[in-house]
C-alpha cells in the first residue's frame, strides 16, 4: 500500500513540476492542476474506503454491492497515468 502511495504522489509531483516548467512560472492556471490530481490520488489512496461504499451516488444509480478496493485502484491509476498518455498520443497526432 505505501509503495503504492509514494509512488502515486511522485507522478502526481512530477506532473505539477512539469507544468511549472513547461510554463516558465507559477500561474493561477496552474492551481487547477492539483485540484484535477486529487481525484485520482484519492482512488489510489483509500481504495477499500471507496470501494465499500453502498448507498445512492446522488439522483442517480443506487450502488448496492462494495467494489474490490484492487479495482478502485486500478481505476486511479488509469486516471493518473493511462489517461494523460492516451490524451498526448491523441493531440500529438492531430
């Protein structure tokens, strides 16, 4: 689990050192980016909390079985590292 977690935080890090880099300086825009991170640390950090959620997830879809707290995980993962890859490949080539 803590492998996990240091390792999340330091892609997470990377990323906002990227932008600071990429951008030459600390703007306002670049406080987004950390808001847009905590979402995937989340899932990457309190699986089996997540995942044993049971109950309404607002106005629509009731949740009636817990989720493998793996798969909440894997799912953060994916927002993490997976989707930024596939988003560069897509505006790279277009």
């Amino acid at each position: 689990m803590w492998i996990s977690r240091i390792a999340s935080i330091t892609v997470a890090m990377g990323y906002v050192v990227a932008a600071v880099i990429i951008n030459g300086r600390l703007s306002r825009d670049l406080l987004i980016l950390p808001m847009v991170l905590v979402f995937p640390l989340g899932l990457i950090w309190f699986p089996n909390e997540i995942g044993s959620y049971i109950g309404p997830l607002g106005r629509g879809p009731y949740v009636d079985t817990p989720t493998p707290g793996i798969l909440i995980a894997i799912m953060g993962w994916f927002f993490l590292v997976g989707l930024p890859v596939i988003l560069y490949f897509l505006a790279r080539s277009g």
